[in-house]
C-alpha cells in the first residue's frame, strides 16, 4: 500500500514500492488532507491495478478525467496511467495545402484557390474539420453571395470548399462531408454573349498599338494564342515563317499539366506580314517574339499575377478606339471563330490548345455575318459555280451536268427538290459534244420524292442521283 506524508513546507506527497522494490514519489503539492487522503485512495487503486494487470473502477476514471495535466504527466512518469495523446484534427487550411500540393494544378489556378482559401476562412474561422457542420456550409454560401461575388463565383467556391473536406473524410478524419447536403442553384449556365472583333477593326487596333503591343494583338487575334503567358514566351526560334506551311511553336504554360506542354499553330498570310514587319534585323533565336521584358519577371501566382490589361486599355482609351473589356480574351476568341468556318472542329481545338467541348462553351461566338449567310444563302446561287437539274433519260437513268458557270450555256442551272411531274431538259450524250442542241429532249415522267439534295461540285461532267424508290 502507498503512504502518504507531508515535508516541513507543507508539501503532500505518496510513496510506494514497485514490484521491482523501489521505491516511488508522486508529489501531490500543497493541499488539503481531504483532498490528499482522495488522491492517495486513487492512486492506491492505481497501483493494485497496475500489478494485477486489471482495470479500475469508474469513481477512479472520473477522477482521473478531472486532474490536472500536471498530475497526469507526473503519474505516467510513476507507470500508473498511460497517456494516449490525440492529435488535432486539421484545419480547413490544412487540408487547403494538401489540395493545394497536387501536381495537377498550376500556378495560376493555385493563386485563385488561395484566395477563395483566405475569404473561406475568414467567413468559418481555421476551425478543425470535425467541427464543420452544415449549418457553417449555408452560413458561408450566404456569406459569399452578401459580399456581391457572381452566383457562379459562389458555386465554383463552394465546390472548392467540397473538394478540400472530401480530404478528410478520404484521411478518415471525419465521416460525413458537411458540404455534401448543401443545396444551391450556382452552376454555370449559359455564357453571357462574346464580343468578335472584325479584321477591319482589328486593323484599327494595330494602327495605334506601339512595337510589342502590336505584336501581342496580332498573335492572339490571328493565331489564337493565350496573353500574356503564351505571347510572351515565343521565341523567334519557334517561328518558322519559311517553311511551305507556315507556323508557330507555342509553348503553352496552361496546359503543361495536362501533358500538352506545346502545340503547332499555322501562321495566316496576314500574321506573316506582321512578324516580318516586326522582326529586327540582327535578332538572336533566344530573343522574344513580344519585347516586354517587365512582364516576365516571376510573380507570386505565375502569369494569373501578370497586369498587361491596364496598359493595353490606357493605350486604347488615349488612341480613341475605346476600352475593349477582356481585349485579349476576345481577339482569341474571335480567331477561334474565324478558324471554325472553314476548318473542322476538332483542328481546331487542336489549334487553339483546347478540347472541342471547351472551343463550343467559350470560344465560338456567333456574328452578324452568320446571321446575314443564313437568311441569305436559301435565295442566292455561288458566283463561280452552277450546276443543272438532275434529269431522266427516257430509260430512266438519272443524269445530270455539272459545269462552271457560263451565261452562253442555256441548260438549266437551278437546284429543285422534284416532288411531282415536272418537265425537265435532258442531256443525251452524242459523241463527245455536250452541247449538242439536237441532242437535247423534254420528257414528263413521273418522279418519287429525291430525298438528298445534289451537290454542287466544279469539274464533274455526270453525277446521279440518289432518288429513293
């Protein structure tokens, strides 16, 4: 059994003998002796326990849940309790930083999410993940929307604040996403309408534009490249303007993560103009393309920390052209856009350094000459290419004539959808003279319905047509 004493200075303490014989001290302190006579009842259970290897009663477990941590160190150091300290959970800045580590995120992307980071925390304060509740989820998606942020910018945050809990609840910190069972509507719908700028005004823009700002609108606006990151890292080496097709070597910081660290893009006649106009006469293959030596210097965030905006406005407003909101965005958008009328998609994308689901959501934008082309091209003919009305020979054949376009030719040069009986001219074949007059006939038959259209190609003397029967 344990004994307990007190020193000269009033000081308590209890001492016992192990089972190795020696003896032990735990100092209790200045206290009373009921409160003394407690402890030593308490820890007198501890010692049996310890030797019998059996646990203590629940009086004894209470108490021990009451002391003071310098009581519990002391009576670990004794080997009478063993101290089982848990660790906190993390924070939700700690979990920030595990999201932030991945290395399929880039500089820029880490700087946005920094920022949503710090006004996160600010609204819930750094608490542990465990206590995140829901009710914090609908406190901080209110927060957000009171500081006048986009329903868009709210619902990319809160998506954000998702992914960061889904840490620990993966890590088993947590059981349960308090974000899960958030409720709002803040998905991105429609774009808003983007503006396309012309060629003409294009060439409005780099009348005014000085040197290397003339040659950032050039590059975004007829080769489609992201500005600033893209525009300036081009090298005068990564322009091959000799070769037979023409292009540039793009290095593209913004797809590096994803495996696309570069990509090809073609140099249009007018681009080429332009880079030779723009091109030194001793330049070095290691010199840049866009001569802004301030704007590469590293920054806190990558090129997401890169101001070439304002410049470019201020140069805009003062030359009378007026401010153009997101110029580059735009002149890339528009490039883009003229790409699509006369290539397919998927070159494009490819281009442009994007996916085609990206080209068609942010990208492409619809014009006033679409809307002219489409209201138009039901009434009016190609200039430069006509073709003349499929017809039957008296067998039945379907025949037809396709030629360039000639007043003097006197065959029918129109498209018709044959629905019912219709007299049309037939070309018989008389040697190698198509335009035999006496071998030209009228005959009414008796059509089904063609159910493709002709197509309306150049040098092509006979096409048939598809007519379902």
């Amino acid at each position: 059994m344990a004994s307990l004493s007190k020193n000269p200075q009033d000081m308590w303490r209890i001492q016992w003998k192990s089972s190795a014989g020696k003896r032990l001290t735990l100092w209790l302190g200045k206290a009373s002796t009921r409160d003394a006579n407690a402890t030593l009842r308490h820890v007198d259970e501890l010692i049996e326990a310890s030797k019998s290897h059996r646990g203590c009663s629940r009086e004894t477990v209470a108490w021990l849940e009451g002391c003071s941590a310098g009581l519990l160190k002391r009576l670990c150091k004794a080997g009478l309790v063993e101290l089982k300290i848990s660790k906190p959970k993390p924070t939700f800045s700690d979990l920030a930083q595990v999201y932030q580590a991945r290395g399929d995120i880039g500089d820029s992307t880490k700087s946005i999410r920094r920022y949503w980071e710090s006004s996160i925390v600010t609204i819930l304060g750094n608490k542990p993940s465990d206590q995140i509740t829901p009710d914090d989820a609908e406190l901080l998606r209110d927060a957000l929307l009171q500081k006048g942020l986009k329903k868009v910018t709210v619902g990319r945050m809160l998506r954000f604040a998702r992914q960061v809990l889904e840490i620990a609840v993966s890590k088993k910190h947590i059981t349960e996403n308090p974000m899960a069972g958030l409720k709002h509507n803040f998905r991105e719908g429609k774009a808003a309408p983007r503006e396309y700028i012309c060629p003409n005004r294009v060439e409005e823009i780099l009348r005014v534009m000085p040197g290397p700002w003339r040659m950032m609108t050039a590059l975004a606006r007829f080769a489609g490249l992201r500005s600033p990151s893209e525009s300036l890292l081009l090298r005068w080496s990564d322009v091959y303007l000799d070769e037979k097709c023409p292009y540039l070597h793009v290095t593209s910081p913004k797809t590096a993560s994803q495996g696309k660290a570069w990509r090809n893009v073609p140099i249009s006649p007018r681009l080429a103009e332009i880079l030779r106009e723009g091109k030194p006469g001793e330049v070095k293959p290691s010199d840049f393309v866009v001569d802004l030596p301030a704007y590469r210097k590293p920054r806190k965030g990558g090129w997401h920390g890169v101001n070439t905006r304002q410049q470019y406005n201020k140069i805009l407003v003062k030359s009378g052209i007026g401010l153009i909101k997101n110029a580059f965005k735009v002149f890339r958008s528009s490039c883009v856009t003229d790409w699509a009328r006369d290539h397919a998609v998927h070159v494009v994308a490819a281009w442009a350094g994007h996916t085609v689901g990206v080209a068609g959501k942010h990208y492409l934008t619809l014009t006033d000459s679409d809307w002219v082309k489409a209201t138009s091209s039901a009434t009016t003919l190609s200039s430069s290419v006509t073709s003349t009305v499929l017809g039957v020979s008296p067998t039945g054949q379907a025949v037809g004539n396709f030629r360039s376009g000639n007043p003097e030719d006197t065959r029918t040069s129109v498209t018709q959808k044959v629905t019912q009986k219709v007299t049309y001219p037939v070309q018989e074949m008389v040697g190698n003279n198509r335009n035999n007059a006496e071998g030209q006939k009228s005959q009414v038959v008796n059509l089904p319905e063609v159910t493709d259209t002709c197509l309306i190609l150049p040098d092509i003397s006979i096409y048939p047509a598809r007519i379902r029967t």
